[in-house]
C-alpha cells in the first residue's frame, strides 16, 4: 500500500470513460471506496467512431460523482459539454505527452493544430489531470501551467511466460512503435553506433514494432539488416527471456509498458539521459542510462553488461523488484483512491 496516502473520506461513484487498454479498470472494480462503470467514447471498427450518445444513456444509467477518462485526444471532447451539463468534475488521465504526439499526428499542418487544440482544450478544463510520470507531469506544467495534477501510475501485470522464439544466437532486443519521430530517430541513431560492436561480438539485435516510419528505418539501417533485424509486430513475450540487454532509446514516452515488462523479466534495461523513461531507471542500480552525446561511452557500456553475467542479472533482479513494489496494484489502488477524493463534488448526492 502506497506510503503517507490519506484515506478517501467518502465512497464515490466513478464513471471510467476507458480507452483501448483500460488498465486501470481491475483497480476500480476491486476498490472499496469506488463505485464504478466503463464506458468506451469511440470504437475503432465504426464510423463515426466518437460516440457522445454512449456516455450520455452511460450517465442516466450509473449517475456518477466524477468522470475519471483516459485522454485520447479530440475523441474525448464530448467530455467537456457533458460534464458541463451535469456540473460533474472531470478527471483526465495523461499517458503519453499530447503535445509532442499531437505535433505528429494528422496528414497536414491544419490536421496537427487541430490535435494540438484539442489537447490544450480538454487539458485545460479538466479538474485533475492524472500524469502516469513526473516527466508527463512537468510537460503539463510546461505547457498549461500551474494545473491541479497528481502523478498516478498503472499498475504492473505479471507477465506471461511463452515458449521462446527458438532463434539460436545471442540477441539485444528493443520493442517501439515506429509511429513517431521523436521514438524512431534516437534508435536510429543509437542503431549506428552499436551496429560495428554487434558485428565484433557476432550478435543480433531484434526490434520488434511497427508504424509509419517501419520502411524508412528498415531502408536506412539495410547494411546492417544481418545484424539489426526488425521484425515488426510480433508478441514481445516470447523475446524477453533470452534477451541479453533490453535497449529502450526513446525521445517520447508516458510510462512505457514494455520497459516494465522487460524488467519484470529480469532484463537489464539501457536507456538515454534524455529520454522520458529515464526517470525509471536508477543508474547502476536498477539498469544503465546513456548519454546520446556519448556514442563511445554507449560501446563500452554495452560490451562491459554484455561480459558481466553476474552484473547483468543483479540489474535485472533489481528492476524487477522496484517495479513490484512501485507499481503494485494495491499501491496505485491507494494513490488513484486518494487522488478522486480529493476532487472536490460539483453536486451532493442528493441532488443527482
């Protein structure tokens, strides 16, 4: 259980506006002091795929204290109107930062402001906005100014243990998605500098993921396909247990799943100073972190973890402990509890 967390003073209805994941749904089914019900904006397979007339039969039926949502950009807008209308306090979880994804998303310069509008409008009339990261939380800040925010995490999953992929050589493995700049070019460069020591120590190095940007990388990187392969989508799973290191170079992120499902593994876990995952690793400790301005030092890092067993694996079973004990669902259980209680009621209970 989360340390020095107040206990909520009252029980609250809770309207979960979820996303595609809903990761934090297990939490609110199971907590004492939240009564709750989902409801999904947008479905992906129809069109239109924003649906306001959900959330409002959603509110009718449940009548909620609070809606607490996963952002998801312009599909979340009817939100706003509605929370509006039934003067209810809207809490709005941040996973990703919707500035730099936003500067990215769309066809042309007209569809990209109108992600980065959309993101500072719901953004900005939110009661609470939840950041699963202090990175994420002081983008917020950067961007919106002194907000009402709290630093929320999801909870970690046990994972799955498949069989492995049969693949016979020693490996590096990186799972991204190819659908950003700021995520493809630190890897690309990152790629370069490794690719003559993954040579030297007839090693390979798999990147599992896909995106936009999946031909271009692949097309750059060709010299080296014998020694980078990308596999595109492929369940992660099956890679993690015979990994070596886990390399996770990124300039855009929330709190990265696959970081923690690579430490809940056991791998050691290589990120760059200056990406948000960072603040996930302690240095020396519960992994390594790079410094991109340091291509020389990144080799000799690299080639040091990969002579050390013994090194490698107390990395690893220190990452793994942190993320149980950080990200346990009874610990973040508390600190979403503790965060909705403290948002103050637009209506009482008696007049709903």
């Amino acid at each position: 259980m989360a340390e020095n967390l107040p206990e909520p003073p009252r029980s609250l209805r809770v309207l979960y506006a979820r996303g595609k994941r809903a990761k934090w749904w297990p939490l609110l089914e199971a907590s004492e002091y939240l009564t709750a019900d989902a409801v999904r904006l947008y479905d992906p397979d129809r069109r239109p795929s924003i649906a306001p007339g959900r959330l409002v039969r959603a509110m009718r039926r449940f009548r909620p204290d609070l809606i607490l949502a996963e952002y998801s950009g312009i599909r979340h807008l009817p939100l706003l109107p509605v929370c509006s209308l039934y003067r209810l306090p809207l809490v709005v979880a941040v996973k990703g930062d919707p500035w730099l994804e936003a500067a990215e998303r769309g066809a042309n310069r007209l569809a990209r402001r109108l992600n980065l509008w959309s993101s500072s409008l719901l953004l900005r009339h939110a009661d609470l906005l939840l950041p699963l990261t202090e990175a994420l939380e002081r983008s917020v800040k950067r961007h919106l100014g002194d907000r009402p925010c709290r630093v929320v995490p999801i909870p970690y999953q046990e994972p799955a243990i498949p069989e492995p992929p049969g693949i016979d050589s020693p490996y590096l493995l990186t799972v991204t998605n190819f659908r950003f700049r700021a995520k493809v070019e630190p890897l690309m460069r990152t790629a370069s500098v490794l690719a003559p020591l993954l040579e030297e120590l007839d090693l390979e190095w798999l990147i599992l993921g896909d995106g936009t940007h999946l031909p271009a990388c692949r097309e750059r990187l060709r010299r080296f396909s014998h020694r980078i392969r990308f596999l595109g989508f492929s369940d992660a799973a099956s890679y993690y247990r015979d990994a070596r290191l886990f390399l996770y170079p990124s300039g855009l992120d929330g709190l990265p799943n696959v970081v923690l499902e690579a430490a809940l593994h056991r791998l050691p876990i290589l990120v760059d100073r200056v990406s948000p995952a960072a603040e996930l690793i302690t240095d020396g400790e519960t992994g390594q972190i790079l410094d991109p301005d340091d291509p020389a030092g990144t080799v000799e890092t690299v080639r040091e973890l990969l002579a050390d067993n013994e090194r490698r694996a107390r990395l690893g079973a220190a990452a793994a402990s942190w993320v149980r004990r950080r990200f346990a669902p009874s610990r973040v259980a508390a600190e979403l509890e503790a965060a909705l209680a403290a948002v103050p009621l637009s209506r009482s209970r008696d007049g709903r």
